[in-house]
C-alpha cells in the first residue's frame, strides 16, 4: 500500500483588530478524525473544520485567498503532483 502524503493550501492575513487568521484546505488525510485537526487549533483559538465537499464552493474559496494582495499564501511542495495526478483526461 503506497503511502498517502497530506497536501495543503494555506492564506494567512491579519484581521482588522491585527489578529493573525488562517485558511486552508488539506487533502490527503486518509482516515483522521476532522475533530483531532479541530482540537488541536482550538487550543490557540476558534477553528471550523469540515470535510470537503465541492458543491459547497471550495474553488471560489481558495480563488478568493490567491487575490488578496495582504495574505501570505503558501502551498505544498507536493500539491501540483498531486493535482496533476488526479486530472482525468
């Protein structure tokens, strides 16, 4: 069995009041509990996580984060593989 690398896409920005924010999409998690990502961003803070669902807009959210001049934005190392790998000719 091959083993699963999470992926990532990641803004960073400051909130108005200069509060550090984040937002992500992760894939590649296999079966971990949503719920441990969720406690272990809660101990510094409010987090929501829930599972991908692309009818819920993901594109238009990640699209969103790509056009802001303020935000950090980072992605994997392995996200482009990644994609590329699961495009359907």
């Amino acid at each position: 069995m091959a083993m699963v690398v999470p992926f990532w896409f990641r803004g960073t920005e400051f909130q108005d009041r200069g509060t550090l924010h984040f937002h992500s999409l992760i894939g590649g998690v296999g079966d971990i509990r949503r719920l441990l990502f969720k406690d272990f961003w809660e101990l510094h803070g409010f987090a929501r996580v829930e599972k991908y669902d692309p009818e819920r807009g993901a594109a238009s959210y990640v699209g969103k984060y790509l056009t802001k001049t303020a935000a950090d934005i980072r992605f994997s190392h392995n996200l482009k593989q990644e994609l590329s790998g699961r495009v359907e000719a």
